[in-house]
C-alpha cells in the first residue's frame, strides 16, 4: 500500500478518486471522499458543521471546477458524515432509505442541547470534551432525496460506482462506496482506523460480514470514515476487535455480569495504540441488549457518563 500521509486536507489517491482527512480522527473529525469521471463527480459525505464542509469545499475547488458536484452520497445518518448537506441542497443526495429515516430522528439541535446542558456531571463534561470544536448553531437538516435499498448503480461521467447498504451495524443504514475499476472503497464508519469503533445499532454480525465484503472484493486502496487511508490489513484489524469484543461480552454476558461492568472487566489491551478506548461502554452496551433480545433504545447520558469514567482509566493503562 502507497504511504498516505495523515494530514489535513484534499489527499489525490492517484485514481480519479480523492480523500478529504481530518485528523485527528477522534469525535467528529470524520473522513470524507470525491471521486471523479468525466465532467462531473461524486462527493461522498458532508462533515459535522458548515463552516468545516465549506472549508473542504473550497479545498476541493481546483478539482471539481472541471468536474462540478453533481451528487452527494451519505454513508449513514451520524451528523459528522451529513450536518453539511446543506451546501449541496440542490444536488441529488442519495442514502440507504434507513439512513434517511434515522437522519430525520435526530437533529443537530439535540445534540447542541446535551453538549451545553447543565447538571449532567461527567457525562456532560465528556460530550464537551468531545463536540466544544463543532458549530451546531444554525445548521438545516438537509436529509437525501433519493433513496435506496439493498444496492445502487451509479454513473460518474463513465465511472461506474456501487453503493452497497450494509446496515444495520455502525448505524442503521450504513453503505459502502466501491469504485471498482479504481480498486477503491470509501467505508464511512464501518472502518475506524487507529480508533476504537462504536456501534450504536448492531447486531454485530452484519458489522463482520460488512468487513468481510471488502476484504473479499478487488480492492487495494480504502478510505475510512475516520483515520488514516488503509488496505486491506486495516478491515482485518477491525474485524478483529469486533469479533474479540463480541465474544468476551458473551462470556460476560452469559455469567450475569452487568454492562457497564463488563465494560470495566474487559481488557482492550490487544488494542492499546488506537483511541477511544471508552467506546467499549457502547460496544458493550449494544451487544448485551443484542444478546438479550431487548429493542430499548440506548440511555445516551448513562453511556456517555460511563464513557466519561473509562476515558480517565483506561488512557493511561490499556
């Protein structure tokens, strides 16, 4: 695999495609791609707020001055993949039809609200630790107008790209973006490279199977929704925390240990060099309501608070 370096900006991958990075990758610096054909192109997810999806825009202008935006595809509903699409509100944006479903559920709003609400103790100091860079004031829910299910054929000025909905899993509606004739796959959030991935919807299974899909196609250059550029060693060391944590919250699980203790007890040793390690709340969270066949909707404040504690233990010990 070429070098890529991880710096902020427009990235050229050297096959009409291109990878627009924000590192360092934590909460909300999400990844973004454009991929081009003749005369036109294709921009694959928006960032968290405008100012940074103008900004990425512009960084984009010397390319698709030639070759203008003509559609934009959300890889799923997180704000920090779609809380831009406003400044492409007169484009075709296309989306997994739960991905549109779920965008609508929760506003940017809500979540201004919980980062600058009082009295939430340690959950709320985390979610300000985590979303203080980010300008929720303002933004226009601009959800897709063109949906989808199962797979999608999409013409780029010749190139051929496949949409390929693999949730529920990271979210409810996520898709892969392959550009097959570059070898290349734009994964949103179903690739966190050098951080700890967090599922809020799960099962689990699809999030392997979606792993297993492009370890399986032809592909030599991935783009992930947050980290790095990778290959194919990258989806296989996520694969391997998704199969570790499953398998040790089972254990957990079946011995009557609760969440947020198991969450405690598990060692993400294994994983010691990525960030995030505190996601393991809502990793664990998610699988046990999987095991026990529970549709409750996850306690956000609890988790956050949860994730909060594990942030101050586990940075320096795991």
């Amino acid at each position: 695999m070429a070098d890529w370096k991880y710096t902020t900006g427009l990235h050229d991958l050297g096959n009409d495609c291109y990878a627009y990075l924000q590192p360092d990758g934590s909460w909300g610096w999400s990844n973004a791609g454009l991929i081009t054909g003749s005369g036109t192109s294709l921009l694959v997810d928006t960032l968290f707020d405008v100012p940074l999806t103008r900004r990425m825009l512009d960084a984009m202008a010397d390319v698709t001055a030639g070759a203008p935006i003509a559609t934009l595809v959300n890889t799923h509903a997180n704000g920090d993949h779609c809380w831009g699409n406003e400044l492409l509100a007169d484009r075709e944006i296309v989306a997994s039809r739960a991905c549109r479903d779920e965008m609508m559920e929760f506003q940017p709003s809500m979540l201004k609200v919980f980062v600058e609400a009082e009295g939430l103790g340690p959950a709320g100091d985390f979610a300000r630790r985590c979303f203080a860079a980010f300008d929720f004031d303002g933004i226009t829910l601009t959800p897709p107008n063109r949906v989808f299910e199962g797979s999608l054929q999409l013409d780029v000025g010749g190139k051929q790209v496949e949409l390929v909905e693999v949730g529920p899993a990271h979210t409810l509606g996520d898709v892969l973006v392959f550009v097959p004739e570059e070898k290349t796959v734009f994964t949103g959030d179903i690739l966190f490279i050098e951080g700890t991935p967090i599922m809020w919807a799960g099962p689990v299974a699809n999030w392997i199977a979606a792993c297993d899909l492009i370890i399986e196609a032809d592909i030599e250059t991935v783009v992930p929704g947050h980290g790095p550029v990778t290959d194919k060693r990258g989806v296989e060391r996520v694969r391997e925390y998704l199969v570790y944590i499953r398998d040790e919250a089972r254990k957990r699980f079946d011995a009557g240990m609760s969440a947020s203790d198991a969450a405690k007890d598990i060692s993400t040793a294994e994983f010691s060099g990525w960030g995030e390690a505190e996601r393991i709340a809502v990793n664990v969270d998610t699988l046990y309501r999987e095991f026990s066949g529970s549709s409750e909707r996850p306690d956000a404040i609890a988790l956050f608070g949860l994730m909060a504690e594990l942030d101050e233990t586990l940075r320096p010990s795991r």
